[in-house]
DNA sequence: CGCTAGCCGGAGGCTTTGCTCCACATCGGC
DNA sequence: GCCGATGTGGAGCAAAGCCTCCGGCTAGCG
C-alpha cells in the first residue's frame, strides 16, 4: 500500500462517467458548504449532484477528504490574498486590506469560514496551505509593527480571533444585516491600531489556539486525532499492528 | 386553554413532589444550558435531574418555555448590571465595566450567551427584562459620548455585534484558551474609544438586528413567528397589537 | 460487438433527538 | 386508611443523518 496521503486526485485514472460524477460532487459541495457551512449533511450534497450517496462515499470516504478536495482552492485564496499584502508598500495598508480580503472571504462563503478555523489532520495538503498564510500574515503584523502602525503588542493569535468572531458574525447577520460584518471589522482594524498607554491583558498562546482549532474540526465530525486520521488515510496508525484502533 | 402567557409561576399549586420536580428539571436545565447551549438535548436535562422526559414536557411544555423558566434569573442579573452601571460616576468606567461584565456573564454561561443574542417570542417576562437592560445600555452609551469618551458613531448595535462575537469566541476557546475572550474584550473596548478622523461604515439599523436575533431563535428550535408562538401559548394568532416593544 | 472491471444508486441498519401517550404509582384530603 | 385527582416514567413513533452493502448497469477495451 502506497501511503500516498490523500489523493487530490484521484489515485488512477477514473472512468468517464465517474470523473464526471466526482466533478459534480465537488461542485455541488462547494455550493452546498458556501451556503450553509461544513457540517450540512452530505446527502443534500450528493442530491444536488443528482448522484447517490453511495457515490459521493466511494469518492470521498469521509468528510473531510470531501471538504478539503472542494475547498482546496478556496483557502489558496486565502493563501495568496496574505502573500499579495505583502506586496503592498505601505505596511498598514496591506495588513488592513487583508484582513479586509479575509473577512470578506468568510463572509462570502461559510464553509471556508469554518476551514480557516479548524485543523485538517488528515490532509496534509491543506494544511500546508495554511502554514503558507500564517507565515505571511505573522510577517504582515511584524512589518506593520516595525512601522509603528500597529499596537505592538499584536499577535497572530489576534488575527485567529478576529476570524471567529467574524465567522459568527457573518453566520448571524446574513442576509438580513448586511452591513454588519464590514461594521464589525472596521471595529476591529479600529482595535488594532496603536494608542498610547493602553495595555492589554496577555494573549492566548500560538499552542491553546491549535488546540481550539483541533476541538473546532471535531464539531464539524472531523476527527483530528493521530490515530483516526491515519486510519482515515489508510496508513498505519502509531505503534501499528494493533487488531483496531481503539478510537471508534 | 386558558390564555394566560405563560406561566412564570405554575398556573396553580402543584403537588408536593411534582414541585420538587419542576425545580430538579429547572437547575438541571441551567447545568446543562450553561455547559452546552440553549440546544442541549432535552433527554441529557431530563436525565440529569433524575426525571422521566415525560415529567419534563408536562411541566414545560416547549423547549422555550424551560428556556424562559429557567433563565429569568441569570438575564435578570444582566439586566442589573446595565442599570447598576449607570450608578458610576465616571461614564467610560460605568460602559466598559458593564461590557465586560456581560461578556464574562456569557463566557461562564453558553445557555445566557445564546439566550442574549435571540428573541423569545413565548416569553414576554424575558423580553421586558432585556428591553429593560437595552434602555440602560442605551443610556450609557449615550452618555460616555457626551463626555467624549466613546467614539460619537458607536451604536447599540454594535454592542449586539461584539455579544455575537463574543459568544462564539467564548464557546469555541472555552477551557482550551482561556484568555482567549478577555484578550477579545479588551480589543473591543479599544476600538469603542474615540480616534479622530477615522470614520465606520454605516451600523446595521435596530430593526435589522431584531431581525438577526429572530432567526438566531430559531436556530435553537424557537418558533418566534407570532402565529406558532401564539398557538403554543394556547393564545390567540393574530391582531392583538401589545406585541414586543420596538427597541429604542 | 461482447465481456468484464468498474461504477452506480439507493435500500436499509444504526444512532440521536423530538415529542406523545397511557398503564401504573403516589399524594394528600377526608 | 381509602380513594380519586394528580403525577410519573419510559415505551414507542417519526424524522434526520451517517454510512455500508449489494444487485444491476455500462463504458470502453479487445
């Protein structure tokens, strides 16, 4: 068994008719998590693939191969929205207007509000992806810093939360109060900026936001431990050799 | 079907052991509400209060009426606090201690958290109080702008904003990242000061964000329209006018 | 063409949760 | 202590989701 670890394509080449179907699928996920997050069930998503559910599990055997094969290209938006700011000249400029781009990402589409606050154990992938965003966004805050445009005492962490906290807000206000995410992170670029004498108390630490992203991706049935994922993946899970993992 | 609102107090004197019931279901019900949410299975409450399920819908005969029943005391305390704040001298100490209050009454109670953020449509006693606690809220803001405190474009609305956010923050670090929510908080109030020259895109207006609570309510299987509301009041459906008050 | 590996669909088992209903138990006035 | 009004528990039904399994279909190679 190759441990390829997860096919974002397919392992060979598929028949017709089945890559057709597999493209299908991905489409209506991408529609189906757009509209209403990563936890809608998967049989509304193979329905409007007109496909069956035996289908969509043949192709993906679990949530999360099938949220991270559909949602691939959105978070390399995400990615590159980071790299891109950091093209900007002015630090300040291009810290806000990502965190701008971001929001809105995630006010556009729900399911990548939830990918970007939760860890993908089994696709390697994905996270990769995402450690690329991070790296440009912790280099972001530091110049902008440098530039006295920011509180020094900004942390990436802070950009993880602003993310939940918009998350929620866009999820609530919806349609039916539009201008509420614009408002809320205007608010929060207003936060960020520098202001004499005002200390805040200690951020949460890079370790307990990864540990709040694991418990994240387990509400949305993803399981994020070792041992699951790599049964998941068809890999061998730690200490191999067991009959079953105990997990189940 | 007698018409009365709904019963604060059971409509007439219960049996001794059927009170000792009602009261074990209403403190299991704010256990269990405050670990896990307003949509808690109604079986773990039962369960927990040593009770057989059908005990529970005797006595309230919809999720929203123990909702109500078992939470007038917790948001009466966030009532308190908004008029209690209104006692301090120094109006920036009498808003932020109020803000900060209320978001540590929703990090220690998901069930207060998420009953804050929605209507309850069944319950005019919960709706007075909260009606009671956004004059004082209102009256607050208010006046920390005329003492030049408070940036002159921050609303009410955004208060209800950073609650949302807040919650989601608050449930999603939990235990995990505990400063986590203060550190959020403390950004918040940041960005509730004044800064000249620098301008919000326009707040989501009151009736909107009345509208935003209206489905958050029923997200968590609360029928706020007034027609299923009435019905399970055994009340009247239409035309009676003395609805809710419009906020502000 | 004909054949078969590969693919398809959805029936159906399982679990969780909501809610109803009624045979039985208990309280408490007399 | 009797006895009916009152209360009790949980069996049981329905709905929604997850996921597996298998009888039948078809694409595409030879």
């Amino acid at each position: 068994m190759a441990s390829s670890n997860q096919p974002a394509t397919p392992a060979r080449q598929l028949r017709a008719d089945a890559a057709r179907n597999r493209e299908a699928v991905l489409c209506a996920a991408r529609e189906v998590f757009a509209e209403s997050g990563l936890d809608s069930p998967l049989e509304e998503i193979a329905r409007r693939a007109r496909v069956g559910i035996g289908t969509l599990y043949r192709r993906f055997p679990s949530r999360e191969h099938l949220i991270a094969a559909a949602l691939v290209g959105k978070i390399t938006e995400y990615a590159d929205a980071a790299e891109n700011a950091l093209g900007e000249a002015d630090p300040w400029a291009g810290l806000s207007g990502f965190v701008r781009k971001i929001c809105a990402l995630q006010a556009g589409d729900r399911g990548l509000a939830d990918l970007l606050l939760m860890t993908m154990a089994t696709s390697g992938e994905i996270e990769a992806i995402r450690e690329r965003a991070n790296r440009a966004a912790t280099e972001l805050i530091a110049r902008a810093k440098a530039a006295g445009t920011v509180r020094p005492d900004l942390t990436g962490e802070d950009l993880l939360l602003m993310m939940i906290a918009n998350s929620s807000i866009a999820a609530a206000a919806g349609r039916d109060a539009p201008c509420a995410q614009p408002r809320f992170v205007a608010l929060m670029l207003e936060s960020f900026q520098p202001r004499p004498d005002s200390a805040l108390p200690r951020p949460p630490s890079a370790a307990e936001m990864r540990r709040v992203m694991t418990r994240l991706a387990a509400a949305y049935g993803c399981h994020a431990d070792p041992a699951a994922a790599a049964e998941l993946c068809g890999g061998h899970p730690p200490q191999s050799s067991l009959g079953q993992p105990a997990a189940h």
